[in-house]
C-alpha cells in the first residue's frame, strides 16, 4: 500500500489576456478573447494537470495539458481561432506523456484519466494519452460538445473515446458526484460555469482534503474575491461554484485548492501526500 497523494505537473504555458483569470478588469465582456486588445493586457500563466496516486497503486490524471505537436505547429495543432486567444508554449519534457515517463508511467498503465472539461489547453493532449484504459467526461460537457459553442474543437477528441461520468452520489454544489473507488478517498462532483460540464476533484484523507478544480477558478483571487472568469457558461453558476469553493478554502483541513493555472509559488510543481 502507498500514500494518497497529489502530483502536480505543469505542462507548459499559455499566453492569455489578463481578462481571461478576471473579466472584471476591462468592460468589454469579450476582451478574455484577445482581440484589438495592446500587449500590455497579455499575461502568461501555466497550464497544469494533476496525477492522483491512490493507495491502492492505481493512478488518476486530471487533464492533459498541451499536445506535443504544438511546439512546432500550434496554429494546426489548436486551430487559429483558439490561437489568436491562447498561445501555447510547451518545453521539451513538460508534455503529459514525457511526464508520465519520467515518473515510469505510461498511459496505459493509468486507472483513467479524467477531464475537468474540454477546453483546447485542457484536451489538446489526449492523443498523447489515448491508451488510457478510460478517459471520463462529464455527460454535461459531453452533450456541450455537440452544441454549437465556439470553445469546443473538436480535433483533439475527433478518435478518443470518452466515457460520460454516471452520477451516483449528491455532493457538491450541485448535487451531482461520483465516487471513483468507492472508499471517500476520490471524489469527482460536477460545478458548471466556467463550462457546461465542468467538474472538480476532492481528495481526502481522513478529515485533511485537497481540491482540484480545473478552471472553476483560476487562483486564490477567484474564489476570495469572487473574481467571475472571462469565458463562462453561466454567471450564475460560477458564482455558485466559486462561493462553495470559498467556504471549503476556510476549512483548516483543506490543504490546497489546485487550478490550472494559478501561477502562485504554492501550487508550483510538487507532490502533496495526504
């Protein structure tokens, strides 16, 4: 038996308009996007997934960062139109699956790998991923990307079978949670808006826990000060999402809350052991 732990693997970065963690810096609700905006507004914030180790010996990844292909052809890599909003950068060994490698890991040998949604910086590398035994999505974010929402692209999933999360508990803010071991320890719940679909982990050991939420907030700012993202589903929801991610945060048990990118020195790369 091992520890439960959570590792956290930055895998590149990607250049974004400040509005993007915060649309409350600018009045134009779509300056998140980028366009006609000066460089002064440009920021680089790290993409991160993050690998669940249960004691068990099965292992979790959270999301798959940047395709590899990017490095040498991002414009085919993640369309122009995702390009002209974020800009990817991702150095040699940062990759999911050169990580995973270095870790003596390979896809195949994950439990799964689980998606907190389907963003281009979140899903641009499952194929890198593909052999994974399975590859969940919630059935919110799976029926979103069928609808005609720009975000979506639909290159990176295009031959990856994703397997729509069944819901069969009520935690979270809205109702809807699953179980992965059926022992407490992983617990996937879903948290719409910053997308349809979009989920957060919570990894627990006895009372002491860690959340994992993707981008249901992009650092402390978001869930302290309420800080709505620049692309949302629902206001509404996040500000749901974001309110109970707050009063978690308040819990002393609650060692970190991780988001995919908060470029903060605390969630830096590193392995957190319940």
């Amino acid at each position: 038996m091992s520890d439960l732990s959570v590792s956290i693997l930055q895998t590149g970065t990607v250049g974004v308009d400040c509005a993007v963690p915060n649309r409350g810096v600018s009045k134009n609700p779509l300056a998140y996007i980028g366009l006609f905006r000066s460089r002064k507004n440009h920021i680089v914030i790290p993409v991160k997934c993050f690998l669940i180790r249960h004691p068990s010996g099965k292992a979790l990844l959270i999301d798959t960062g940047w395709d590899s292909a990017v490095r040498e052809h991002p414009l085919k890599a993640i369309t122009f139109p995702m390009w002209v909003a974020s800009k990817p950068v991702l150095p040699k060994g940062q990759a999911v699956d050169e990580q995973l490698q270095a870790l003596s890991l390979a896809p195949s040998d994950l439990y799964g790998v689980i998606m907190t949604h389907m963003d281009i910086d979140h899903d641009s590398g499952l194929r890198l991923v593909k052999s994974a035994p399975k590859i969940w999505v919630s059935p919110q974010e799976i029926k979103a990307l069928h609808s005609p929402q720009a975000r979506y692209v639909k290159k990176p999933y295009k031959d990856i079978t994703l397997t729509p999360i069944v819901w069969t508990g009520s935690y979270g803010p809205s109702h809807h949670s699953w179980d992965v071991f059926n022992d407490g320890s992983v617990i996937v719940f879903l948290t719409p808006g910053h997308s349809e679909g979009s989920l957060c982990i919570k990894v627990q050991k006895g009372s002491r826990f860690v959340l994992i939420v993707g981008d249901s907030g992009y650092n402390e700012d978001s869930w302290e000060r309420l800080n709505l993202p620049g692309p949302v589903y629902s206001k509404t929801d996040v500000l749901t999402t974001l309110s109970w991610i707050q009063m978690q945060r308040q819990s002393p048990d609650c060692l970190a809350v991780l988001c995919a990118h908060d470029p903060s020195e605390k969630t830096k790369p590193q392995t957190i052991i319940l």
